[in-house]
C-alpha cells in the first residue's frame, strides 16, 4: 500500500493550477505499483474541503482511494518521533498528526 498525503490529494481535487498535473502523475504512477490509501488523519484533513462525508467518501472511491486504519506499531513509533522532536527542541506543539503518517510505509499489508 501507498500512503497518499493530503497535500497530493488536495493538489488533484482543486485543480490547482501549480500542482495538479504532477500530483495526478504522481497518484498514477503509484497506483501502477499498489493500492493508494490513507489514514483517519488525511481522511480528517481532507473533510475540511466537503460539506457531507458522503461526498469525500464518493471522492475516494472514484480516485481508489482506501481509507485503512493506523497500524498500532505505527502510532507508537509516531509518538517515539514526536517525542525524540520535542527533546532535541523542536517547539511546535501541534505537529503529532505529521509523525502519524510517516511510520505507515513501514507496515505493508
């Protein structure tokens, strides 16, 4: 499985002029190698752009998108990277949801 991140997401949805060609390019050549998926924290990101979670849910079935949950090992080691951050002085606070994505390359299905 292939973790897409909100921003590619975004990127093709809105049409942005800048970068929805290469996102599209990108999700494409992914999609040749394996199944495209999130995670509850892109799939929250993402809400914000739709008014009812039917439309974000019929959104992801027509890229081929999954929505999978965050496997266990992933969100522990998410929260050991936030923590050796926090240690080694990184200052923001709010940055948790970045390390949840990130360990989830590790485990594939």
């Amino acid at each position: 499985m292939i973790l897409a991140g909100t921003n590619v997401l975004l990127d093709v949805v809105g049409c942005d002029p800048m970068w929805a060609d290469w996102a599209r390019r990108q999700l494409n050549a992914a999609a040749a190698i394996d199944d495209i998926v999130i995670n509850g924290v892109i799939y929250a990101e993402l809400s914000a752009g739709y008014q009812r979670l039917e439309q974000l849910d019929e959104m992801l079935v027509k890229g081929g998108v999954a929505l999978v949950a965050i496997p266990r090992p992933a969100l522990f080691l998410a929260g050991k990277a936030f923590l050796r951050y926090r240690r080694s002085g990184g200052g923001r606070t709010g940055v948790l949801s970045d390390f949840l994505s990130v360990p989830m390359r590790w485990f594939r299905s």
